[in-house]
C-alpha cells in the first residue's frame, strides 16, 4: 500500500536535525510529486501532540512563515532558539549557518 503524501512528507521533516531548518521547497523536492504549499498544507493538518519537527520547516527567505489567526509563529521562534538557531536583527536564520543540507 502506498503511503499518502502527507506521511511521506513528515519523514522528510523527521529527518532534519536539531539546529537545522529546510525550507517547503526543499522539502518538497526531497519527497517528491508535492509543491511546498502541500508542504504546508501537511504541516498545517499535523496533530497538536505530533512529533514531528515542524518548527525546522520556514520559508525561502529564512524567515517563520506567519500563520492567520493564531501565534504559532512565537512557539515556532521559541522552539528554533532552543535548539540553538539565532535569528538575525530582520527576524531571518541564516541558511549558511542553519540549512539542512540533507546529508
């Protein structure tokens, strides 16, 4: 039985270490046949008590991508910093430091 996209996609999450972070892009090549809004649609429909790292997963701009209605933005920072990832004076992570480079 084939597993949804959705499941595939969480195994890609689950692979970025602590004090890394990936992009929905990049995330979305590494599963295949997904776009990065199904990224984030995916991350979105995750359960509260999950274990996945979704905080890892921001935009291409190294930034938190902000959520309508609800500050998961200030967890997502908060969760980042303890893992030991800074965020620069523009609110970015800086990918030379930080990015996954899925190895």
């Amino acid at each position: 039985m084939k597993k949804s996209i959705y499941l595939q996609i969480y195994e890609t999450i689950n692979r970025i270490p602590a004090g890394k972070v990936s992009t929905y892009g990049q995330i979305a090549r590494l599963t295949g046949n997904c776009t990065p809004r199904m990224v984030g649609y995916a991350l979105h429909a995750l359960p509260g008590d999950s274990d996945v790292p979704w905080q890892r997963v921001i935009n291409s701009r190294g930034e938190i991508s902000l959520r309508s209605g609800n500050d998961g933005h200030s967890l997502q920072r908060k969760l980042l910093e303890n893992e030991g990832i800074i965020f620069d004076s523009n609110n970015r992570i800086d990918f030379r430091l930080f990015g996954w480079k899925n190895d």
